[in-house]
C-alpha cells in the first residue's frame, strides 16, 4: 500500500495502533479495515480521488445522532484516512436477495436523512458543471462525452435537497433485523429533488417488483411528487450516467488490473445507458 507510512503515523497520533487490524471486504474506491471489533478504517486506493471535507464529517456526525449512520471517531483529511464506529454483523444489502422489510428501512433512512436540519452546516450546493468537468479532464479527449443539451438541464437549477448523492449497494449496510445505516457521505451536497432515489434505483439490481415497492413507499403520502419523479427520472439518470462515466474512466487509469477492470466495465455500462437515452430523446 503506497501511503502505509502516512497511515502508520495517523494511527499512532490517535492512539490506534494498538488495536489488530484486519482487512474487511474491499470497496471499489477503498480498502476497508477492522480495528479490533470497535472500530471501521477507510483507506483511499488512490491519492488523485482523495475528498474528505469538514463538511462530511460534521454531516456523518448529524446522521449519527439520529441514527442513520455510525458515528466519525477520527479523521485526516489530507490523507482520506476515515475511522468510524464499527458496525458489527452488518453487511451490504443485497440488490438481489433484499427483502421487503430491507425495502422499506431503506426508504425510510433516505427520507430521514433528506430531512435533517443542516443549517448549521456549510454543505455545498452541487455543482454538476464543475463536478463534471473536474472528472472529464482526467479522461482522454478521444474518450470524453459532451452532451450540451443534458448539462444545462433546467432540472440543476433547483438545489433543494439534502442528497447522499451515492446510493450503491456497498454504501447501505443492513444486519439480520433489517436496521439500515448509511455510510460514505464522499458526494454529499444539496442537489435537485429525487438524485437519491434515482441513484438508488439505477445503480443496483433490483429486481422489476422491488423497485416499484421502493417508489410506492417513498411516494406514498406524494401523489404529485410522484408525478414529478415518473416525469424526470430518465434525465436524472441521464445526469448520473454522466457523471459516473467519466469518474469510472477517470479512475481506470491505474496499475492494479482489477480494479482497472472494474472501472472500466462501469464507464463501458454508463456509456451504453447514456447511448439509449441520447436515442430516446431523438425518437
């Protein structure tokens, strides 16, 4: 690991080295590690996508409070050192496998967690230009997507929600009683309505009928939210696939083959979802 040393010292400073470490399941953009059984490390793969801001931690600490997530013990924002609580016997959910009452909890933390007061918390409004542009100039020209029309979607106009803005499977963990908590709060922004369930829906597999339970939970009490949601989720999806393409192919630019895999079978998949939108809108 190229920053073994960096992570030596942060450990000592706060006193952690004496606990084990173990390795946990890897993520795709961290290695995870258990220290002993009381806490959770995050180790960034690579320096060019380190991003921990004050901002993301004070937002984890809020969510802690009211139970969305495990609480931040310890921090380096230089490094992307991350040490959380650790959740024991808590795994991803699984797009596949997920049952009804997963299904439920997961609507529920995302509604609560886009209710949480930040005004006491300078979160950024999301800007998808920048955001963007700072993930496409990592890519090779030849391979780099404009699409003018999409980015200046009128939808980017209104910030208005409280957005965890990464809803990947490997970022809601559930135990055998179904409680779900939510980890990785790297996108965190304010962000137009429905990014969240939109993520939530594009980026895992679940199957047809879950997915239809997932929007009649969230609307539930909201027929026009709904009505707005059905009206704009191929754009918000569009947006994504956008974004999360040139992120995916930005970061295949790197040495281990598995993981340049990985991104690469990502950027390949949102290429081809952006392809059926752009056609879609033609016809």
């Amino acid at each position: 690991m190229n920053n073994s040393k960096e992570l030596d010292v942060f450990l000592q400073r706060n006193n952690l080295n004496k606990f084990k470490l173990t390795l946990l399941k890897d993520g795709i953009s961290n290695i995870n590690y258990a220290l002993d059984k009381k806490y959770a490390l995050k180790v960034p793969y690579d320096k060019r996508f380190i991003s921990i801001k004050p901002y993301q931690i004070e937002l984890q600490k809020l969510a802690a409070k009211h139970f969305l997530s495990p609480n931040v013990a310890f921090w380096d924002i230089e490094h992307g050192f991350l040490v959380t609580e650790l959740l024991k016997d808590y795994e991803p959910i699984s797009s596949l496998d997920i049952n009804l009452s997963q299904v439920k909890k997961i609507v529920e933390i995302i509604k609560a967690y886009e209710k949480l007061d930040v005004s006491k918390i300078d979160v950024p409004r999301l800007n998808y230009q920048k955001m963007l542009d700072g993930f496409r100039l990592q890519v090779n020209p030849k391979e780099r997507i404009y699409l003018q029309k999409l980015e200046n979607s009128k939808l980017l106009k209104f910030d208005t929600t409280l957005t965890h803005f990464d809803m990947v499977n490997n970022n809601l963990l559930s135990d055998k009683n179904s409680n779900i908590q939510l980890i990785d709060f790297e996108f965190a922004c304010i962000a137009p309505e429905y990014f969240d369930l939109v993520s939530l829906l594009s980026e895992n597999k679940f199957p047809e009928a879950k997915q239809q339970i997932i929007i009649n939970e969230y609307f539930a009490k909201d027929p026009e939210g709904l009505n707005r949601f059905l009206a704009n989720k191929n754009e918000l999806k569009a947006l994504l696939d956008l974004l999360w393409y040139h992120w995916a192919a930005a970061r295949s630019n790197v040495e281990n083959e598995k993981y340049k895999n990985i991104y690469l079978q990502i950027s390949s998949d949102k290429k081809v979802s952006l392809l059926r939108f752009v056609h879609q809108v033609r016809d």
